[in-house]
C-alpha cells in the first residue's frame, strides 16, 4: 500500500466518541436458532448423547446480554440471582436428576438383600421354592434400574458442567465489557477472570451434591435402622463424633489453599513482569525466585492433609459397620443378606458424609467478589476542566523480586494532577512542556480518561486520536500513514501488512513511536494527543514527521495537544503550556515560553512514577522474524508413552514406581481380608468367639486405613519432585532462550503454561494419580475375588472388559486432541485480553472499545464449543461404560438365578448346571461375589474415566516436557569465568563482526570493524534500523554473531553468559523500573549496602530522575552501555544528565547510542552507521568538518559548527 494511497483514503468510522455504535454485529444479537441442537434430537439420542457433533456454545454476547438484563432489571438483588436466570431452568433440571439418580442409587445396594434371599430358597431354605422366572425377572429389574439410574445421573453431570460453563462465559463477557469502559484495574480484572470466575464454574458442579447430600444421609440412616433397628444408630454416632475432625482436616486444607492462590497469583505476575522486560533481565542477569519455594511448601501441606483425609474416609465405613454389627449380633439375629446390603449403605453414607464436609467450605461468596468489580460502569466522557489522581498502588500485591524489599515499602500519595481552564481550538497546535515528573504524560491521560477525575468534568467535541508515549502496538498487521516509514516498509518482508509481535517487540523503538502515531493520524479524529512521538527517532525523521504529519494535521483543522521535549519546534505552536508538579503553571505564547522556561526542584524527578516496557529491535530483526506465532504448543511427537517417560524421568527415583506398586499392594490386601471376615464370621471358620471376627474385621479396616495413607504419602511424594523439577527446569530453559523466542511467542502462552498448566501438574494430576491407583487396586482385586469363588464368571469379565476397553480407546484420542484444543483456544482468550488492557487507553480513544469485546465474545465461543465437546465425549464415555457394568451385574445375578436348582430336577438344568461347574454354593459367598460384582461395575468403569483423566492431565506434562530440553539456547561458553578483577582496562575490539538473524536475511551489521580505547567516551548515531541496537545485542551476546568481539583481550564468545553480562552496565532505550521501591529500582538484587545505594541518590539534577542510571553507577562497572537512555526526557534534564555521566564515568568506557546528537557531542569520538556498516568514525568537529551523514543529521537538528565546538567545553 503506498503512503499517497493512505493520504487520500479515510477509513470510515461513523461511531461517536463514547463508541456506543462500533462493533456491534452478530455478538450483540441473540442467535436467531437454538445453538445446541437439543430440540432436534430424541429423548434418547439426549440420554445417549449420541447427537454428539461438532457443535458452538451459545453467544458469549447473548449470555452477557441476559445477564446484564437480568441484574438491571432489580439492582437490589444479588449476582447470585442474575445468574439464576440465565442458567437457572437447564442447571436445576440437573439437581432433579441427581436427586432420582441417588435414589436411584440407594436402591441398588438395597435390593442386594432380594437375590441372595432368592438364593437361599431356591437352595432349599424354604419348602416351596419360587419359581425361575422370578430370578429372571429380578435380574432383569435390576438391569434396567442400572442402566436408568446411570442415565439420569450423567445427565446431572453434563447439565452441572455446562451450567458452568454458561455461567462462566456470560460472567467473563459482562466483566470484561464492562472494565474496559470503566477505571478497573486491569491486574484486578486479569485475577477476577483467571481465578474468581474458575471458582464459579467449579461452584456449580458442586452445588447440587452438597444440598443433596443431607437427602442421601437421611435416606441411608433410615433404610439402615430399617435393616438393623436401633443398631445402626451406633455405627451412625461415630459419623458424628468424626464430623469436626473431618471438617478440621478440610478447613486447614482450604486456608493451605487459599495461601497457595495468593502466591501462585504473586508468581504469574512476577512471570508476566519478567517476560515483558526479558531483554532488561538478560542484560542485568537478574536472578527470578518467583517464590516458587513457599509455594511448593503449601501444595505439599494440601497434599499431606488430603492422604490424612483419605486415610480416614477408608476407615470411617469399616469401623462405623463394625460398630454397627457388634450391636446387630448381639440383638441374636445375624442375617447375612441384612449385613452385606447394609456394608452398601455405609459407605454410601460414608461419601455423603464427606461431601457435606467439603460443602460447609464451600465458597459461596464467589459470585459476591465478582459483583463487586462489574457493578457500576462509569462514564469515560466529561465535561469542563478537571483534577484527575491516579489509583492508589496496591503495594502488597506488588510483584517483587526479593521478598525482602517489602519490608521496606512505604505508604505514598498517588500523583495528582490539576489542570485549570484550558481550551484548544480547531486547527490549533499546543505543546505541552515540562521538566520530568511534571504531569505532560499525566495530562494527556486524564484527558483521554485514564486517570481518575476527582473534580471538574472534560468535553470532547469530535473524535479523538491519540498517541501514548509508550506506543501500544497489537499483534496483528501495521496501518500506516504518512510518518516517514517508506524506507523502513521496503525492509519488512510483507511491506504494511508484515506480522509484528506482542507490543511490537519486532519493530525498533523509532518504528514503534512512527507506528503509532501513523495510527492516530489515519484514524482521522478532530482532536490529537500525541505523546512525545519525536523522542526515538532522529532529528532528520523527527523534523519530517513534524511537518508534514503534524503542521498539516494543523492545517487540516485538527486541534492537537502535543509534548515536546525538542524547544526548536515550539516557535511553529500556536501556544505552549508549562507543566511543573503536576499543575499547568504557566500558558503563554512560544516567545514567552523560550524566557520563562525553568527546571523543577531536585526532589521532583523522583516523584514520577513510570513503568516503561520497550525494548529496541532492529528493522532486520522484522524480516527474520517472519508470521508471528500465535499462542498455540505445539507438542512431543512420538510414540504415546514418551509423556509417561518424562514424567517419571523429572520424578528423578528410579524406586518410585516399584514402591508405588507395592503400597496398592498392601493397601488392597487389607481390604480384601476384611471383605473375606465377613464370610469367615457367618462360616465360624475359626471356630471362634463374635468378639475375635468382630475384632479382626475392624483390624483389617484400620490396616487398610493406614497403608491408603501410606500410598498417599508415596504419590504425593513423587508429585512434589515432578512439580519442583518441571517448573525449574522449564523456566530455566525458556529464561535462557534467544530473544527470538520472546518476539515470536506470546506472553499470555508463556503465562498459561506455568499458570493453568502448572496448576494442573501441582494439583489435579496428583489428585486423580491417587485415584486412580486407588481404582486400579479395588478393580484388581474385586475381578480376584469373584474368579476365586467362580472361575467362570472370568469369561463374562473378560468380556466386559473388552468393552470397556473399545469404548475407551475410541474416546482417549478424541478427548485428548479436544483438550488440547480447549488449552490453545483459552491461551488465545487470555493472551487477547492481557494485550488489549496494556492498549485500553488507545482502545477508548479510537471507539474500539466495543469491537474488542466483540472479539473477547468471538474468542469465548471458540472456547466453550471445545469445552462443551470435552464435558459431552466425558458423558458420552461414561454412560457406555456404565451400561457395560450393568450387563456384567445382570450376567453374575442371571446365573445366580438357576445356581438355586436341584441335583434332582430337570436334567437341561442339571446339565447346564454342569457345563458351568456350578452347584450349591455358600450363600456368604453370593453375598461376596454380588457385592464385589457391583463394586467392579462401580469401578471398572471410574477406573476407565480416570485413565482418561489422567492422560488429560498428562497433556500438561507433555507441553511443559516441550520445555525441558533447550529450545534454541543462548549459546554456552567454552571456557571458564574470567578473572574476579576483569574487565580492568576497560579496551573493546570488534573484529569483522557480522550479524545474519536468519539464514537467508540481511546482514544487520557487515563486517564491522571498530577499536574502543580504555575509558573511551564513545557515541553511536545513525538513522532508524542502521544497526545501532545490534551492535549492542552483539556486545550483550543477546544475538550470536560472526567475527571476534574481545574485552581486555579475551574473546567474550568464551566467557560465560552470566559472568559477561554482569560485568557490563546497561541502560536500555526507555528505563525498566520494577514494582517496589526505588531502592530495589536501583538495586533488584539486593547486593549493595545502604551507604553505596545513598550515594546514588545523591546525584545532581537530572540524574535523579533517571533510576536506570543510578543502578548502573551502583553496579561500578568499568564498561557502560546507554541505548538512548535520555530520549524521554526534556533538553534541560538531559543536559544535566549528561554533565553528571561525564563526571561519574569519566574513569569508564562509554558506549552511547542516541538520536539526539547534542547528547553525544561532547564524546571522544562518535561512529556513524548505515545499512550495518560504520561508514564514518572520528571525533565530533572532525566529522562535521569533513561533511556527510554526521554533518547531514545535524544540520537537520538544527546544530551548527559552534554547537559542536563548545560542546566539549561545556562538561
């Protein structure tokens, strides 16, 4: 697209300035059909879930839509019954079909009791046998009540989840559009969304079994005091006495929990921070804790509180059925089939008991947190002058790198701003001017609505452009106009349409600033605020930009606020406003501003406080580049056990998985002796007292209890050494990677893996781990058992488990892509919406407020058609699991039926009697077959979900495990660290250094050669993407290069990263300042004393304001690199700074990049670059003697010979 053809072209944009009408399309209209195809599927394609296609969730935007109508209908009322109505009807048909699936339930083991009565009659207990059709049809009966019972209780399942799911996408939707309009903090917005709404979705799953939950208990105690009398009473008592226990145990786990989220939360967002100054952090070899440690130390604390509990919930039913037991046979009757159905309802009682534990720790008030932030949406337009303050800064929720530095935080005002009368008229230019610290940037953003108005109102009349200081570039395609970036579009490999990365990170610092302001430019608006745009590039670019994008912005009737820091623009600006403090202190015309013009006090440049997140790319580094990558992980491939491989190659015990074994092992022993007690006790196969079998039943269970601790404790071990390894070795390895790495994926991607993903690897895998080997030992010894007594029923398990095996073969691939999908698609959504709050402020101003939370809906409603996809296929599995327990039950009670005929009746049945090997049999030993059989039914199929659970989760592991091997390391030295005193000289020599980012790209330096002598000032200029930052990438070896770079004679290509880079002294183009205080600004590492920090703190002027400078004077290094570190600030501040650098580093070498020529005049010698090749080099009065580019950039920065001369003379 040429620049003439962007001149001429106007891109409509019919919205108003508060943006009510951009945007809005099919996400702001209710779907004009039925989004789940529900209504046009039968009852039993429903029940089946065989309707399962390819199907979308409902509009994000209509759900928010309902929601918002909902609320607004009665302010008065709660979040809780907004939501009501958008979900209520389809969430509370769910609660109706967990109530009947539990009843359900409790019939099951209550009809336990009717087929081994049958049994014994037809074995000749009774004179007169029922018939075999009853056997049959009660086999029958109970087949069908299975199946029923397992339909009606996944849908329960499938209604909760997607209820949440519901729930969820309406609350994300309605929060996001209305923080986006609104002062909400955007770090508060990111948590409410990644923690608070997650809580929600997880809310309503467990909503309906803890209201139901008392319904279970009073339906479990009733059938037992039926079955055992006042008996049961006993047992019962024990769930009480043992219900503050237990709810202790879960009380300490979720306070665990909640510590735990407060520094996960503290760990993302230190993680977040660093990924943004990446390029910072290489260079300074900042050392991240990211208080991994303590968190590790809570997740094992859950981990040991969760084995005590499961330990106890083993033991709770073997114990309570004891006690209920003893007193049972001790009433004189001792009915085996009354004992084997009630063993059934303890345990059923037993997880009722635990549910109402969890349920009374349930936080309800999720959806109270929630409201709080959406609740009032307030307006971004206002009306006359104003006084505007920024929020006050959360200081404890502040990411810091040394816990330490909290300590010494302190309590601060937040800045202020006060602005008196002010009018611009059309077609009027304003320079807004200042010292640093005084408000100019302040100005603008209260103006466009980003700092809080506490007084006074401000009135736009037209649409408003704006370009923010610290340009806010999306990933996504460049739009330009006219800002001189023809040269630069000939070097991008898709010219205006070229890829560029998350907040521009493959642009340069100039291309960035241009970028931004072609956007408020094009947007064609009727008022500009341009923020500084000059500052990055240089004085030929700058003077260019100015009159042909801003005097004929001018001349098109625009009224334009601009800061300036160049005084030799303000003779072209209709008026000037001077800033000093945070007050418009003086408005005047350019001649009288040129007088009165003075500097702030000294404690003033402290008082700023900015966070600058910029990092300088060269324009070749855009060609290399290429597409940037979207937030998609790409995973192993490989055969399908390479996950498990690394999974227990990070656990790092070669003993785990042996010792694991064993503990089932052990576990599941004590279970089955204390299942065979109960035949051993109704036989007297010892001959013994009711005391000893009473005492030995619940031994067995007590043993059981604690070897379920024991394998508790060895998972939770072998999870704790996973979780510590795969999170340090990861980050280790994507801390170490090339800044390619970083340009080219996203931050939210990075975010998500050690967020959602670790979270997956610290908890929920260890969780269903244990599960699942729990589920692995009661499926293996239930199938011992019954092929024990009755090897024959091993041909209808195997048989079963053939189905369980093809049904879960044929969802495990399916579910596992769907999840992974689900991951990559929520990735997207949070990587949108962390990029689009770092640009909220332009987002207002151009009125795409309402175009982003279109895209937040679109993105959402990828989302959820995953989500609903991978809760379905779970369904889906369940439900054709569940009918293969029930025909296994209905072949073990079929059999049972005819197991009753005599040797003397019809001789088909005594032949099929035969052909089975079946004749009498011990009625306790139907009664242990029949309850193994259901418990095999109950888990075999558990234990096919949890297999797939688990290989879920491992999916986690596999894109972590993508990160334990290096991907595309800085390359490592070959030699050992160079001695503690070097670099003592402080000489470099760059040896025909090349720079080639990509085989195939331009050089982005050529052979450059070029000699520094020991405390060398040195200043590198040059126009924009001539190779300036390179050549400091190659001396940082942030790049890899080419050629012999040598400090002091050594080769750095041999010194090891860390020892190399902590030996130099950086300043980046724009200063990083981490959250904290400014002693950790000045020193993140907490290596220097008081004394030596105070003694920065102390410098002149314009050194004060500038925290980057004083951290390189405390590091005392004997080589300084500046890459435009005084580009954002004003002429006066700068000349300052520049008198302090030439008296504090005058023993240092100094290597200096700047476009602003006066800063580098007074240096020993300056080198020119272009294209990558220094084509001058010599002192400053020498090249502009000699004539050419040198003589070119000053002459149009508006410097003369004299400038030049006296330039030395002036430090």
């Amino acid at each position: 697209m040429s620049t003439s053809t962007l001149s001429r072209r106007r891109k409509p944009n019919p919205a108003a300035t508060n943006g009510d009408d951009e945007g809005k399309g099919q996400y702001d209209r209710p779907p004009s059909s039925n989004v789940l195809p529900l209504d046009s599927t039968s009852l039993s394609s429903q029940f089946t879930y065989s309707w399962l296609t390819p199907i979308m969730a409902r509009s994000a935007a209509f759900l928010s839509s309902k929601l918002e109508s909902a609320w607004d209908q009665d302010k008065a009322q709660s979040l809780v019954h907004a939501t009501n109505e958008v979900v209520g009807s389809f969430f509370w048909i769910g609660g109706a079909c967990k109530v009947f699936a539990d009843v359900s339930q409790m019939i099951g083991p209550l009809l336990i009791k009717v087929p081994l009565s049958f049994s014994l009659q037809r074995n000749g207990a009774t004179d007169n046998p029922p018939p075999l059709a009853h056997g049959l049809l009660l086999a029958t009966s109970l087949f069908g009540l299975a199946t029923l019972t397992s339909l009606v209780h996944h849908q329960f399942f499938w209604r909760s989840i997607t209820a949440g799911v519901l729930a969820r996408t309406a609350l994300i939707s309605s929060m996001y559009s209305r923080s986006v309009r609104s002062m909400l903090s955007n770090v508060s917005l990111i948590h409410d969304i990644s923690t608070d709404v997650s809580r929600v979705e997880a809310a309503a799953r467990w909503f309906h079994p803890v209201w139901s939950a008392p319904i279970q208990v009073s339906i479990c105690l009733s059938i037992l005091l039926f079955h055992l009398g006042l008996s049961a009473l006993s047992g019962f008592a024990l769930f009480i006495l043992v219900f503050p226990l237990q709810r202790r145990i879960l009380g300490r786990q979720f306070q665990i929990r909640k510590r735990i989220v407060k520094l996960t939360e503290l760990r993302t967002r230190s993680l977040l921070e660093a990924l943004r100054f990446m390029h910072f952090i290489k260079c300074y070899t900042l050392e991240m804790p990211f208080l991994r440690t303590e968190e590790l130390s809570g997740i094992r604390a859950v981990q040991n509180v969760q084995s005590a509990n499961a330990a106890l919930a083993s033991s709770l039913p073997v114990l309570s059925a004891t006690l209920s037991f003893i007193s049972y046979s001790r009433s004189g009757d001792f009915d085996l089939a009354v004992m084997f159905a009630s063993l059934s309802f303890v345990s059923a009682l037993a997880t009722a008991h635990i549910v109402l534990a969890k349920g009374s720790f349930a936080d309800h008030g999720c959806l109270g947190l929630i409201a709080t932030p959406i609740l009032h949406l307030r307006s971004a337009l206002l009306v006359k002058s104003a006084t505007f303050e920024w929020e006050p800064v959360d200081e404890s929720a502040s990411p810091v790198f040394n816990d330490e530095q909290q300590g010494r935080e302190t309590a601060r005002a937040p800045f202020a701003l006060s602005v008196v009368d002010l009018e611009v008229s059309r077609g009027s230019l304003v320079a807004v001017i200042g010292s640093v610290a005084s408000g100019k940037s302040s100005l603008l953003q209260g103006l466009v609505g980003a700092m809080r108005r506490t007084s006074g109102e401000v009135s736009f009349c037209g649409r408003v452009g704006y370009c923010q200081q610290d340009a806010w570039i999306q990933r996504g395609s460049i739009v330009l106009r006219d800002v001189c970036l023809e040269e630069d579009l000939s070097d991008f490999p898709e010219g205006d349409q070229t890829q560029v990365g998350e907040d521009g990170l493959t642009l340069s610092g100039g291309q960035r600033r241009r970028i931004g302001l072609a956007r408020a430019l094009y947007f064609d608006g009727d008022i500009l605020f341009l923020d500084d745009p000059l500052s990055s590039v240089d004085p030929r670019v700058g003077n260019h930009i100015f009159q042909n994008a801003v005097l004929d912005a001018r001349a098109a009737g625009k009224a334009i606020l601009m800061v300036i820091y160049d005084r030799t623009l303000l003779s072209q600006c209709d008026r000037v406003l001077c800033m000093k403090g945070g007050t418009l202190v003086e408005e005047g015309c350019p001649s009288d501003a040129d007088q009165s013009y003075v500097l702030v006090e000294p404690e003033a440049a402290l008082l700023g406080k900015r966070t600058v997140r910029e990092e300088t790319v060269s324009r070749k580094e855009v060609h290399e580049s290429g597409p940037i990558n979207s937030a998609t992980w790409t995973t192993r491939k490989g055969e399908h056990g390479e996950v498990y491989r690394t999974y227990l190659r990070v656990a790092r015990g070669f003993l785990s998985v042996p010792t694991l074994a064993f503990a089932t092992l052990v576990m599941q022993t004590f279970q089955i002796l204390g299942s065979r007690s109960l035949v051993w006790w109704q036989s007297d196969a010892f001959h013994r007292s009711f005391g000893f079998y009473q005492a030995m039943y619940a031994m067995f269970g007590l043993l059981q209890a604690s070897a379920t601790f024991c394998l508790s404790t060895v998972v939770d071990s072998i999870s704790s050494s996973v979780s510590r390894n795969i999170h340090d070795e990861a980050l280790k390895n994507i801390v170490h990677a090339p800044m390619s790495f970083f340009q080219a994926t996203s931050r939210g991607a990075v975010v998500n893996l050690f967020g959602k993903d670790m979270d997956s690897v610290d908890n929920q895998l260890p969780s269903s781990t244990r599960t699942l080997c729990l589920t692995v030992a009661t499926v293996l010894s239930s199938v011992a058992v019954i092929v024990y007594f009755q090897p024959y029923l091993s041909i209808v398990a195997a048989l079963a488990c053939i189905g369980y095996y093809h049904f879960y073969q044929m969802c495990r691939t399916t579910s596992k892509q769907l999840k992974r999908i689900e991951a990559n698609l929520r990735t997207s959504l949070y990587s949108h919406i962390t990029e689009s709050l770092n640009g909220l402020q332009t987002l207002r101003i151009y009125g795409r407020v309402d175009h982003s939370v279109a895209e937040t809906n679109r993105l959402l409603d990828l989302q959820n058609s995953a989500s609903f996809l991978v809760a379905t296929s779970e369904r889906w599995l369940s439900v054709r699991l569940d009918l293969c327990g029930a025909v296994l039950v209905f072949s073990v009670r079929f059999l049972h039926a005819i197991w009753g005929v005599s040797h003397t009746r019809r001789l088909s049945q005594v032949a099929l009697c035969a052909v089975l090997g079946v004749g009498n049999i011990n009625p306790a030993q139907i009664g242990l077959i029949l309850t193994y059989t259901t418990t095999l039914t109950q888990m075999a199929g558990l234990l096919t979900r949890q297999l797939a659970d688990v290989e879920l989760q491992m999916n986690s592991v596999e894109r972590l495990g993508h990160y334990l091997d290096p991907v595309g390391q800085e390359t490592p030295s070959t030699t050992k660290d160079p001695p503690a005193e070097w670099p003592q000289c402080g000489a470099v020599s760059l040896k025909n250094v090349s720079v080639k980012y990509r085989a195939g790209s331009p050089d982005a330096l050529q052979s450059v050669c070029l000699k520094i002598r020991p405390g060398e000032k040195l200043g590198i200029v040059g126009r924009t993407g001539a190779g300036k930052s390179s050549l400091v990438n190659c001396l940082m070896r942030i790049v890899e290069y080419s050629g012999c770079i040598e400090i002091d004679g050594i080769d750095i290509s041999t010194v090891p990263l860390k020892a190399l880079r902590s030996k130099l002294s950086f300043v980046p183009q724009q200063s990083v300042v981490f959250g904290g205080t400014v002693r950790s600004a000045i020193d993140p590492d907490d290596q220097f004393n008081d004394g030596t920090l105070r003694g920065g703190a102390n410098l002149s002027l314009g050194e004060r304001a500038l925290l980057s400078l004083a951290r390189v004077l405390v590091r005392d290094s004997k080589i300084v690199v500046l890459d435009e570190a005084t580009a954002s600030i004003d002429s006066e501040t700068d000349e300052g700074v520049q008198r302090g650098i030439h008296h504090e580093f005058r023993d240092r070498t100094l290597i200096c990049i700047s476009h602003r020529i006066r800063s580098v005049l007074a240096y020993d010698r300056i080198a020119v670059l272009d294209g990558g090749v220094i084509v001058e080099l010599d002192t400053p009065l020498n090249l502009f003697d000699r004539g050419g580019l040198f003589k070119e950039i000053c002459v149009g920065g508006h410097i003369m010979r004299k400038d030049v001369v006296g330039a030395k003379w002036g430090y």
